[in-house]
C-alpha cells in the first residue's frame, strides 16, 4: 500500500506570537495565522485530497478549516494528533525558568515536569498512524494539520530523519526549521516512511510531481429523438430512442471488463441515462460536470440540418456560434482542458476513467488534444469506411506524465474491441 501524507503545521496563534509555550493548551490563530492558513490552502490548491486528519486543538481545526473550504471533504479528530505535552511549562513564557525550560527541550523530554518523554510521544506517533493507515485506501493523498514538536518527532520517528542536524542547519540559515502554516510532506509504501520534501513556507512549497498514467474511455450517448430528425443538439437535450438505449447496452457490454474507478458525464440528460446504462454492472458513482457538455450551437439549437447544411458546416469548422447566442472554439476547449486537469489531479496512477459525452465536443477534443482537424479527422474515418462518430460509439486515449495519446479512435461498440 502506498499513502502521501501532505503534513500542515497550524498558522500562528497568541501563544505563538507572545512566546508562550504552548501543547496541549491552545490559544486563537492571529491574523497573521489565519493568512499563512490561507497560504497553505492556495499552495495546495492543486493538491487532491482524499482524506483529512486534524489534530483536536482549535488552533489545528481552524487552520484545516481553511485548507479544506471549498472541497468536499470533512477532517477526521484524530486525537493522538495533539501537540507534545510540556507539562507544567505549558502558557509560561520562553524566557521564564530559562535553563530548565533549554533542558528540557534540549533533551526533548518533559517528564520531569509532568510532561511527554520521547519514549511516549513515539509510542503515540506509532499507534496515531496505524490509526490512520487503517482508514485508508492503496494511493490516498492524505492531509494532517497538527504541529511543529510533533511534526518533527514524525521526521524523527517514521523517517529516521536527523531532526539535530537539520534543525541546526536552518539556524545557520537563519530559517524556521518548522514554520507556521510550513507543508512537509512523507510518503508510505509497504511499511517504509519516507521524506518526501522538508517543511516549507506555504510560498516555497513545491510539491514533488507524481509519475500517473490515466486511461480514458469516452462514450458518446446513445442515438436521440432530435438525432433520429436530424436536429441540431447542443445545450438542448431529447430522449434516447429504443435505438438509443441499445446502443448504450452495448456499448455496456463492450466495455464490461473494464475496471472503472469513476464515471463523469454531462448534464444533460441523453448523456446521463447512458451513463447509467453503461455502468449498469460497474459498482461506481456516475459524476455529472457540466464541462462535459456538447457544444452550445446557440440559435441554431434545434434546427433541422437539412435546412441550413452550408451554413452549419462552415461554423463546424470554426466551432463558432458565439455570435448566435452559443460557444466559440476556445470557450469550448477551456472546457475541456479545465476538465481534464481537474480529472487527472483527482485519479490516480492506473486508473481507468469513463466518460460520457458528445459528438461535437469529442471532434473538439481531437483537435484540443491532437491536432487533428475536423476535415482530416472526416477524411480518414471515410478512407477507411468508418463511421466519425457513431452513437454509443467509443473512443479511448491515456495521459502520462503530462502527454496525451490516442489508443483508439471512435468506433461502434459492435467493432470495439
């Protein structure tokens, strides 16, 4: 099993910010500690998160709060996620008891006040991520908001990292060994914890690029009544016909063997019931994204082909109906690659995706992804007798690593192999 944990030191908090000592006790995040909170979550912004893991104390919650606005993802109260306890020294000030306070933190052990000894925080950092580990899936991305003595005991314990000697370097820097708001981040593969990039201020944080290949089976839905009168349909939508819903059963069984960790699918509604056609024997969840939507053709919504074909043709090559109430290329394209980007951070390594979409908007994809022109696209399923973009049909392409291939290009689920 392999797990990345995206570890967040809280922002500053009034302890923080008078030089008080502060564990198990809390105070409230400053200012300052709300904007490096703030910080935190726009540096990791691009950073999916499966699961989420905060300390008990308010200042940990309310910074993961933060990091966490906008995403659908609550954080777990692990409570052995709590800061070292300093024991009678907690809320004094540094500079009280000066030398048995730099003992005790020399030493790392504040027993002889009441407090933690090494040998316990470790017993608690062990059994915290054996916790944690156990409510996790093989490739979590996986973010804990605790703080900076416990952070470093995970350094020290799970990595075997030299905390002394890295501490004293980013004194001799003239650096925070561990910031507020600072991101580390730690891998788990098979037993082994690793370092994965040292505490860093949310504005030097720079997150180690993963190495992911994503298989993509895009379907076009099933044949529709406005499909069956020639009508235009972008933005409008119709019913599947019998036709319709058998070629999504088809397309179902061609595509029965795939193990699919998600469905996404446009909102309208011809492409939503062949997505629940297809993943009618795969045990997922069907997305619906409005990024996924055929092309918005604006007046020209619903009209029969037949009667403007000159006309539509040449705005199909440009993809421009902006100036009749619908989409232009680049709105389109913008789209796609918004889409994609979103998908991709989200999946991880391996996994297989389907997507239920359009005609227009998988010629779009072509020409986004590939090069390829409507024209060359058409000439070419022509030379070789096959249909551009049959109902039901299927098209599948892979991401690694940042590029893009074609595996195949849209066939029937009949000839899908």
């Amino acid at each position: 099993m392999k797990i990345k944990f995206y570890l967040v030191r809280h922002g500053e908090t009034l302890f923080n910010r008078k030089g008080r000592i502060q564990g198990i006790c809390d105070s409230p995040l400053t200012d300052k500690g709300i904007a490096q909170a703030i910080a935190a979550a726009e540096a990791l912004s691009g950073v999916y998160f499966d699961k989420a893991f905060s300390s008990p104390s308010e200042r940990a919650l309310h910074s993961c709060e933060y990091i966490l606005e906008g995403r659908d993802i609550r954080p777990v109260i692990e409570d052995g996620l709590h800061e070292y306890d300093f024991g009678r020294f907690e809320g004094t000030r540094f500079t009280s008891h000066p030398d048995e306070i730099r003992k005790c933190f020399d030493a790392k052990n504040f027993s002889s006040v009441d407090g933690e000894s090494p040998a316990r925080i470790e017993e608690r950092i062990r059994e915290t991520f054996a916790s944690i580990l156990s409510a996790c899936d093989d490739g979590d991305r996986v973010l804990i908001v605790t703080h900076g003595m416990f952070e470093m005991f995970v350094l020290s314990v799970l990595c075997d990292f030299d905390v002394d000697t890295y501490v004293k370097k980013m004194e001799s820097e003239n650096r925070t060994a561990m910031p507020n708001g600072g991101i580390m981040v730690i891998t788990y593969e098979d037993g082994v914890y690793s370092v994965a990039a040292l505490p860093a201020k949310p504005e030097e944080f720079r997150d180690i690029e993963e190495n992911k290949t994503v298989h993509f089976y895009y379907v076009r839905h099933g044949e529709t009544v406005f499909n069956m009168w020639n009508r235009m349909q972008g933005w409008c939508d119709s019913p599947l016909t019998s036709n319709g819903i058998a070629q999504a059963k088809a397309a179902s069984r061609a595509l029965r063997h795939v193990d699919f960790s998600r469905c996404y699918t446009s909102t309208s509604g011809r492409a939503r019931k062949t997505a629940e056609i297809v993943c009618g024997i795969h045990d997922i969840d069907i997305i619906p994204d409005r990024r996924l939507k055929e092309v918005n053709f604006g007046d020209f919504e619903a009209v029969v082909r037949d009667s403007w074909v000159n006309e539509i043709n040449e705005r199909h090559v440009d993809e421009k109906w902006d100036d009749v109430g619908g989409e232009n290329r680049e709105q389109v394209q913008a789209r796609i690659r918004s889409f994609l980007e979103d998908a991709i951070r989200i999946a991880r390594d391996g996994d297989s995706i389907l997507l239920v979409s359009h005609g227009a908007y998988y010629l779009n994809m072509l020409e986004y992804l590939f090069g390829i022109s409507r024209a060359e696209y058409f000439s070419e399923r022509i030379s070789r007798g096959k249909q551009a973009m049959p109902n039901g049909g299927i098209f599948r392409f892979t991401y690694t690593n940042g590029a893009y291939r074609i595996d195949e290009l849209m066939v029937s689920p009949e000839e899908y192999r």
